[in-house]
C-alpha cells in the first residue's frame, strides 16, 4: 500500500529498505535510563584498518569525515567511535536499529549519500537475510547511542551492478558513519489487552504476544470524530511536529476482519510526524505523545485519506480507520 505515507526508503542501498510498517498494558519505562545488554548478542570488536581516517562531530548530527593521506583499507574494517549507553540492537528482543548514516567515497571524500541532509532516520533491521556483512556485523550488538565507521567495497556492500551508477569501480571503497538512535524506548513488557474498553476494539495476538488483527466484536459504531486514547505512558522525549518517529503499529477498518497494514510481520516503521507525509489523524494524534507511549487512533474519513479512500489498500472513502501504535524512539 501507499501507506500514509510510507516511510521513505533509502536510495541506495536496497537491503536497507526494511519492510516498515503494537497496544493496551502497563507504564513503560524510558530505555534511555535501561542499560541492560541483550543476552543473546555481544558488541564486536573493532577490526582496525582504518589507517588515517578521521571522523568528528558528535552522535546524531553530521560527522566531518576526514580520509588522510594513507586511507587504504582492504575488506572490510569498522571502528567504534563513540559508544552509546542505550538499549542494545540487533538481538532477539531488538533486531532492529533506528539510525542516521552518511556514504563516503573512500577515494574523493564525496559524499555519496546522507541521511543527515533531510533529518530522515531510517530503520535497518539488522538480522535480514542477505544483509551485507558492512550493514550488520559492525552494528549487532551495538547501544544506542553509538557511532560506527566502516569501510568496505562497492561490490561487497552494493553488489557488482551499483559501480556504474555510483561512478566507481567495483573494489573502491567506501566509508559508512552510522549513529544508532533508537530504540530509546523497550514496550517488550507491556502486554497487549484483547478485552475491549468503551471504543477500543479486541486484539487477537499472535504467539510472541504482538497483535494480529483487530476483534470489533461489540465493538460500537465509529464516533465519526478524530479520537485518541493512551494506554500505556511513556516517559521518553516529546514529538513534536517535523520529528521522525520510529514505531510499531497495526491498522484495520473498523468491522473487517484483517489488518490493511501492519509493522510486526517486519520491522518498526521510520516517518515524518508532518502534514503530506503522514494523513491528518497520524499528525494530530502523534503531536504531543512521547517515546514510550501505546496510542490507540479511531481516524475518521476526514482525517484519513478522505472521500477518495486508498484503493490499494482496500480503503473506501466511507472507512473509520483504527491504529495501534507502539512508539520506540523520536529524532
């Protein structure tokens, strides 16, 4: 689907483009104070190689990336430049990274892209088949919070088809800066409620206990009005207008018995909290929340995609629209 609207994917690097896109239980707690390690992974440990590379700046805006006189790394080589104090990604329990990246061509210092010019994070879950080794071995295992340079070819990261229209050779390299932002927020607690309460409708959970679809059994009719119910309070940063969120959700037209769209058959989803990129109800329901927060959103037409609907997502221009939202991190 379309989506309201979808993430914007990155360019360049295919395995990137995470499948993007969870509600009702117990306060959450701000991950950014949880400092405990996921059991089922370890941080790596540099490779050196990095020769007279220099990267500064500090963790979530644009590093200077500096090659030197004697950059000439071979294979792939990464370093930890600043090590971060949050929750830690690519295992079990967080298999994906909400992140901020620049591409440097290893030879001229050009920038090849950045996600820092737009203030655009993306998602990379970090544990998809296929995924480079430059993607994700320097990555699992890493805390929020931290800065990674890593170095590798054109070929072993973009594949042997990329060099023409990166207008470099298969074997040059390339120098990657990631800053790991998220999550700030771990909801793995807050049990999901399947009873519903005055106009929330029931969850029918799959077995690691995230939602499936949507139950509006006795569910009562749309109110016809925009409305916003947490469930669950966070104590993370506040979104304001502009921000880009990462988050988990469900969404379903009220009385059909499937999801139109749902982020826990992949991974958290990234987007803009801003009128064009998102519709109207999201805006309008998400301003204001914090990380940490589950949000449930009954979104009228009006606030939704309108007399038009979404056809591609079976959406008529009649539909009441329902989410569930999980919110893990905001930048």
């Amino acid at each position: 689907m379309s989506r309201f609207t979808r993430p914007v994917r990155l360019a360049l690097v295919p395995v990137l483009a995470m499948g993007a896109l969870a509600a009702c239980g117990s306060d959450s707690e701000d991950a950014s104070s949880d400092t405990s390690a996921d059991a089922s992974v370890t941080a790596p440990a540099d490779t050196g190689d990095l020769g007279s590379l220099e990267v500064t700046g500090d963790v979530g805006e644009t590093p200077k990336i500096d090659l030197g006189d004697s950059f000439a790394p071979e294979g792939l080589s990464y370093e930890t430049l600043t090590e971060g104090d949050g929750l830690v990604v690519g295992g079990d329990e967080d298999p994906a990274a909400f992140i901020e990246y620049v591409i440097v061509n290893g030879t001229s210092g050009d920038v090849v892209y950045s996600t820092y010019d737009g203030g655009s994070p993306e998602v990379l879950d970090l544990t998809t088949d296929g995924i480079p080794a430059a993607l994700s071995e320097p990555l699992i295992g890493q805390t929020v919070g931290t800065r990674v340079a890593v170095s590798d070819t054109v070929e072993d990261i973009f594949g042997d088809a990329s060099s023409t229209s990166l207008d470099m050779e298969n074997d040059d390299p390339l120098v990657l800066v990631f800053d790991i932002l998220g999550p700030q927020a771990d909801m793995s607690d807050d049990a999901f409620e399947t009873d519903a309460s005055d106009w929330l409708p029931g969850l029918t959970l799959a077995d690691d206990g995230t939602p499936e679809a949507m139950d509006f059994t006795d569910v009562p009719e749309p109110t016809g009005k925009l409305e916003v119910e947490t469930v669950v309070e966070g104590d993370g940063e506040e979104i304001e207008e502009g921000d880009t969120v990462m988050a988990n959700y469900i969404g379903q037209v009220y009385g059909a018995d499937e999801p139109f769209d749902s982020s826990f058959t992949g991974s958290p989803a990234a987007f803009q909290v801003a009128s064009g990129s998102l519709i109207d109800g999201w805006v309008k329901g998400l301003v204001g929340a914090h990380v940490g927060d589950r949000i449930w959103l009954q979104i009228n037409p009006k606030n939704g995609y309108g007399a038009s609907g979404n056809s591609s997502a079976g959406i008529e221009g009649d539909d009441t629209l329902y989410f569930v939202l999980d919110i893990l991190a905001v930048s």
